[in-house]
C-alpha cells in the first residue's frame, strides 16, 4: 500500500474531490474548497515533517480530519498529550501531532489491513463533513 494507491482510491471513490500537490503534501478537497483539506498525504521529510522521519524509504504519513466522535472514541476527551506517541511508528493510528485539536488523526504507511478495516470508514467520515461544510457555506453565500 502506497501513496499512488491511496490517492488513487480517494480520488475514484468520492466524487467532486479536488487535489492540490505541495512542498511534499498532497491535500484532497471537496469541490473548489481549498480552504479545508479533509484528509493530506505528507510524502517527505521537509522542516514542518521532522516529528515523523517521512526520510525513510517508502514511508508517508495519512492524516484524516474525523469527527469530534471519533476522534474522542480513539484518544479520548479533552486535550490530547501528543508526548505520548511515537509518531515514527508505522501502521498506527494517532492524533496528528500539530492538528489534533482540529480531529485530526494521522497513520505511517497503513497496511491492507488498517486501511480496510479502519482506514476506509474515516475518510468517508472526512470527506462527509467536507462535503457539509462545503454544502452549508454555498447556502450561505
């Protein structure tokens, strides 16, 4: 399971998404929304990457905006000590280490396995709340 594999399945499974490429990130959008990226794959090891050494050959980093349910069911309330990971480790689901106060959760290189049996339900969910907040501005406009 690689970057190409993720972006691909993001981009064919969920309609209207946009992507923009980076400074190594690779940030998915809902329609013209590139305000909110609702899920980004960090692919090197640049000055804001550092915390995961993104360096090591075939390594990335998935982060997924979830909801406040989920993430809380993951990490539980309140405020998350980040300390508390290792956010080198691979095939682990973690709060992101700058972006978890916004929901955001964030895996090294998922395996098949993580990214079918968790993986796939969260970036539905992201990309659900994408689409309503893209819904409720337009409304709003």
């Amino acid at each position: 399971m690689d970057e190409t594999f993720i972006t691909s399945y993001i981009t064919s499974t969920f309609e209207n998404v946009e992507t923009d490429v980076n400074l190594g990130y690779t940030f998915f959008f809902y329609r013209d929304d590139h305000m909110h990226a609702f899920a980004t794959i960090a692919s090197t090891g640049n000055e804001y990457e550092k915390i995961s050494n993104l360096d090591r050959p075939g390594v990335y980093r998935l982060n997924i905006g979830v909801g406040r349910e989920t993430f809380q069911s993951l990490f539980g309330k309140g405020k998350v000590d980040i300390r508390a990971y290792d956010f080198t480790a691979l095939d682990t689901i973690m709060p992101h280490p700058d972006y978890s106060s916004q929901h955001f959760i964030c895996v090294l290189s998922p395996s098949e396995a993580t990214f079918n049996e968790k993986i796939r339900s969260m970036l539905a969910e992201a990309y659900d709340i994408a689409m309503k907040r893209y819904e409720k501005r337009k409304a709003h406009e």
